[in-house]
C-alpha cells in the first residue's frame, strides 16, 4: 500500500481537470483497490490514481524508481487489461497534471492527446 494520507484536495481538482477534458467520474468507494478515479466518456474508459510528490521531477525520471509502489498497485488492479490505467502526477509546485500511462511492463507519460485535448507541458 502506498505511504502517507490520500491526496484529497488533489483528487478535487483531477476531478475538475477530467470535467474539463470531457469526461465524467466516478469515485472508488472499496478502500481495498488501490486507484482513486474511473473517468469515462463515450469511446474512454480509464482507471486513475491521482499522486502528488514533493520534489521537482527532472526530465530524465525514470518512474520505476519513483512510485515504484504505486505503479505495483496500479498494474495489480482487478480489471481486465484492455482498460488503460493512469496515474495523474503533479509536484507540489507544478500545476500541471502529468499523465503516466501505465503498460505490464513500462509506463508513457502522455505529452500531447487530441481526443482530451490534453498537453503536458512538461514533456520531454
């Protein structure tokens, strides 16, 4: 399980952040699985977990050492592997969302997304 309390007010505003790409929400309600978001809309479904660090992430990060946890918690969801699984990052003093598409055995982060019309401004 990951350390430290549950990123509330982070959730709120990743929340926000899927409404304004178009998509809808539901929150988990069973404290066992270890996400925080589904967010859908017609032709998406994805599965998020929603992660704040406290230091600066260098472009060269390589997320395995990084949230070496969460990505274990997040690959071992019960659903089935055609649902895309993220994990929304943000540094306490970025205010921009980096989205990490989470694969078995690597994790993309997202720079550019038309159907969200999502940019991350931090991509490499």
């Amino acid at each position: 399980m990951t350390r430290g309390k549950k990123p509330v007010a982070a959730i709120e505003e990743a929340k926000k952040f899927a409404e304004r790409m178009g998509y809808w929400w539901q929150e988990n309600t069973n404290p066992d699985l270890e996400y925080d978001l589904i967010i859908f809309k017609p032709g998406s479904l994805r599965i998020i977990k929603v992660r704040l660090t406290r230091y600066r992430i260098n472009p060269d990060t390589i997320y395995e050492n990084l949230i070496p946890d969460d990505l274990r918690e997040v690959r071992g969801l019960p659903f089935p592997d055609w649902i895309p699984r993220e994990i929304w990052l943000r540094t306490q003093h970025e205010r921009a969302w980096r989205r990490l598409l989470i694969h078995e055995l690597s994790v993309g982060e997202i720079g550019w997304w038309g159907p969200d019309d999502y940019t991350n401004p931090y991509a490499r």
